[in-house]
C-alpha cells in the first residue's frame, strides 16, 4: 500500500510546489477502478498490489478509493510541481 505524504511532510522535504492539482473521480469510475485494482491483487495471489501508475508517479491505491469514497479525503491524491520539475527549452 502505497503511504501518503502529508502537505507538512511535502513542504518539510521539497519545499513550496508552485502548482498543487487535485484528483477527482465519479463514484462509477472510482468502483471500476477499484474492481481492477482488486483483480491484480487476487490474480497474483496478493504478491502484487494494483495501482494506477501515470508517468508523473501518481500512485491510487484501494485504501485512497475506499477513504475518498467514505468522505474522509476530499481528493484521490495530489500532483505536486516544484520549481526543480519546470524545465525550459530553447531552440
């Protein structure tokens, strides 16, 4: 399971992020997910956790679905940008 870190625990290590962007979901889209997160972990016999990986290392786990569901998180996860993550390109 995956350990959320705390917005003091964010700042603590990396500092302000410029940009913090929220992860909202349907109830219908949340079960889905939920349902094939679960398959993996059945599937493997619960030697692999399901997870939903996206390239910016955003990691949703069943314990962020069930407590964003039962109202105790107010977002799935967080995406957090720093200025060190902006890059600038030149031609």
């Amino acid at each position: 399971m995956s350990q959320r870190m705390t917005m003091e625990e964010v700042l603590k290590e990396y500092g302000v992020p410029l940009v913090r962007l929220d992860v909202h979901a349907t109830r219908s889209e949340l079960l889905k997910l939920r349902e094939q997160l679960m398959a993996i972990r059945d599937v493997s016999g619960a030697k692999e956790q399901g997870y939903l990986d996206i390239d910016c290392k955003l990691y949703i786990d069943v314990d962020d679905i069930d407590q964003y569901l039962s109202g105790a998180r107010d977002t799935v996860g967080e995406i957090y940008a720093f200025p060190e993550d902006i890059k600038s390109y030149r031609e």
